[in-house]
C-alpha cells in the first residue's frame, strides 16, 4: 500500500490552515471576521447537525447488541463495571488539573464576558437532577437537546430491545446498527471539512484578539496532556495492579503495536483488529473475553474522550468567565461519563461530543462555538493521544476481566 502523501493527511491540512488562519487575521484585521468567519461558524453547524442521530445510533445499537444469557450477562457487567470506573477516573484527573491549572482564566479568545451567556443550569438536588434526565416527551428532548435524557432513553430502549426474542431483536439490531455505520460515515465527512473550519475560526480570532488567544491555547494544551499521561501511567497502572495483580510494565510492553496504531491513526476502530492479535497473542486473553469486551470497548470506552470533554467544557467556561458550581461541574462529569458512551470510534469524534457536556450546563452561543472552534485547531496531537489512551484501557480491562474468569494473561515479558 503506498503511503498517503503528506498534503493530504488531516493533521497537517489543520496546521496548514492554522498557519493561513493566523495571517489572515494579522494581516485583515476585524474586517476579516465577516469575510471568512463564515467558513467556521458553518463547520460548527455541521458538528451540531450529527449529534443526535449519533447518539442515538451508537448508544443503542451497542447496548441492544449486547444479547442476554447469564454468563453474558455476568461478562457485561463485569465489563461495564471497568468501564464506568475507568472512565470516571479520567474524568476526576481532568477536572482536578483544570481546576488547579485554570487554563483559561482571562484569557480573550473570543472577547466574551459572562453577561453574555445564558444563566447557568444545574440542578439543585439529586431528585431534580433525576427528573430531569428522564424525558417527559422524547422527541422534545432531541429537538432541545436535552442531552442527558436523549442518552437515558436510548440506553433503556436499547436494553429492551437486548430482552426481545431473536427476530424482532435481530431485525432492530441491523437496523440501528446500520444506521450507527452511516453516522459514522458522515461524522468522518463532516471531519474531512475540519482544515476549512480551523481557518475560518483562526482568522476570526486573530483579526478580532490577536495572538494573544495562543498562549491560554498553549495552556489548555498542556492541562489536557498531562491529565492524559496522568491517567495512562498513573491511574491505569494502579487499576493492573489493584484488580488484576497484572504487572504495568509487561502489560506496556505487550500492547506496544496497538498503542503505535491508535496513536497515528486516531481511531479506536480502526486498531482493533491489532488490539485483538496483541491481547490474544501477547497478553493471552482468550477469544471469548476479548471478542466481546474489545469491540464493545471500541464503542463505549474512552477514557481519553470523557477527560478532554470534561476539560474542554470547563475550558470554556473559564474563558467566558462563568463560575460553574460544583452541582454544574457534577452535572459535566456525569454527562461526560455518559456522552463519552456515544462517541463513535473515529478520528476527532470527541470534537462532536463536546457539545453535548457543554449543552449540559447550557453554555452556548456564538461566543462558545468560536471558543470551541480555535481548540479544534489544537486538537489533532491531543486526540492522537487520547486515542492510545482508549485503546490501552480496552486492552487492560479484556486482561483484568479474564484474570477474574480464572485466565493467566500477563505471566510472562515476551522480551524475556
């Protein structure tokens, strides 16, 4: 296969169009927000298009997929189990850096105040939020969105749909199965317009701020990683060790070639069929864990994803000025957990993702689309990242999972 030449690779079309976003801006000033702003506000609308059939789709078909019998449903629920604990975990790591880091306090990206937004919503005790994640009319809640409620329905029609006999279930499956793999086929072209959006969101910015928007962008990306490494050599090694009694540093060296893979190709779906070779050949997890707990990992494990949408909403609300309560900042971990479920494994989907967290906690506004538009301009070498970092929590939870089925994974260094 010839390699793709280097024009044509989307991280290096984004900081081509970063780089012309910046000149534009220097050398046209404000008026340039009207010229070619334009091309970013209408990327934005095309990310906010698919969130809803995205969701729906990847959220209900991966759980009515699911199946039922007891050992597989003792399998899911040991699976589940990892992934809710991991990924909050990530979503903790990313909220306490931000929290201490203050990444985007006063910084001028998009010259918004807090006089600007909406009034904040959280609610103020755990039945008002309960009442408010299940929707009254669901269609209303889609149309809001009210993203919290659209994630609970799907996950319990989903699930009724797993208790169906075979041929209507069969039948529902394909259906919203099919409908997730074009959902993701249109996610992945609505992303091929990212480099025409960074630019017209970068020339934006610069005309109207200047560079100085860069150095809180420099700063946000600095928080991100160091969560992100935080929780890949930290957090996860911990969990080995905790549940599995897996040595990290075999478990590292086994998984190598996956990480290479997630890393340069930014999806999760696309390393699988290595994820499964390096967990059943090298870490010795036997097909009937890892054809189940990595596919469904795939889908709705990412680690990665809930931490930087965590981050990046409170990002934006420091940018803006908005002080987010601790019931907001509940309200933004909580729909991270669940919103990270229906991101789908392909490069950059967390960018779609985010809006939903930051719907949570009604931010939004023209202000908030270009705040969030100038990260999409750093994002590619951070959703790299994020992205080895959601394959490696799949591949340690098919290890921990099979230990506890009674499997020896781990045993041996196969450098030894």
């Amino acid at each position: 296969m010839v390699d793709q030449a280097w024009y044509r690779k989307l991280h290096w079309q984004i900081l081509c169009a970063m780089v012309a976003g910046v000149v534009a801006g220097l050398l046209g000033g404000p008026a340039i927000s009207t010229k070619v702003g334009w091309l970013g506000t209408l990327f934005i609308s095309l990310l906010r298009m698919i969130i809803v059939p995205l969701i729906i789709t990847s959220i209900v078909s991966g759980v009515a997929s699911i199946g039922g019998g007891r050992d597989l449903g003792r399998l899911f629920s040991k699976t589940l189990g990892y992934y809710v604990l991991t990924s909050a975990l990530a979503i903790f790591a990313g909220l306490l850096a931000v929290n201490l880091i203050q990444p985007g306090a006063g910084a001028h990206i998009a010259g918004a105040q807090a006089a600007d937004l909406p009034e904040l919503s959280a609610p103020s005790s755990p039945v008002e939020l309960l009442l408010d994640v299940v929707p009254r009319n669901f269609l209303a809640a889609a149309a809001k969105p009210h993203m919290l409620s659209v994630i609970f329905f799907c996950i319990v029609f989903g699930m009724a749909i797993a208790g169906l006999p075979d041929e209507p279930r069969t039948f529902l499956v394909k259906a919203f199965d099919a409908g997730f793999q074009a959902m993701m086929r249109l996610t992945a072209g609505v992303i091929k317009f990212l480099p025409l959006g960074v630019f017209g969101l970068i020339a934006r910015m610069v005309g109207e701020t200047g560079l100085e928007s860069f150095k809180a962008l420099g700063l946000y990306m600095i928080t991100i990683f160091v969560s992100l490494t935080f929780h890949l050599f930290v957090t996860l090694p911990l969990v080995l060790i905790v549940l599995g009694r897996i040595k990290p540093r075999i478990h590292f060296r086994n998984m190598m070639d996956a990480l290479l893979m997630a890393f340069s190709t930014s999806s999760s779906a696309a390393t699988l069929p290595v994820t499964i070779n390096s967990v059943e050949k090298k870490v010795g997890v036997s097909n009937r864990i890892s054809s189940f707990v990595l596919p469904m990992g795939a889908t709705v494990n990412m680690d990665g994803t809930a931490l930087y949408e965590c981050a990046g909403v409170l990002f934006v609300a420091q940018v803006l000025g908005a002080e987010l309560t601790m019931g907001a900042q509940f309200v933004v971990v909580l729909t991270a957990l669940l919103a990270s479920i229906g991101a789908a494994a392909v490069p950059s989907a967390g960018l779609v993702v985010i809006f939903i967290v930051l719907e949570a906690v009604n931010l939004r506004g023209p202000e908030v689309d270009v705040i969030v538009g100038t990260m999409l301009a750093v994002d590619r070498p951070l959703d790299m990242y994020r992205t080895a970092i959601n394959v490696f929590s799949d591949s340690c939870g098919a290890a921990i999972i099979a230990k506890s089925e009674g499997e020896a994974v781990d045993v041996e260094d196969p450098a030894g």
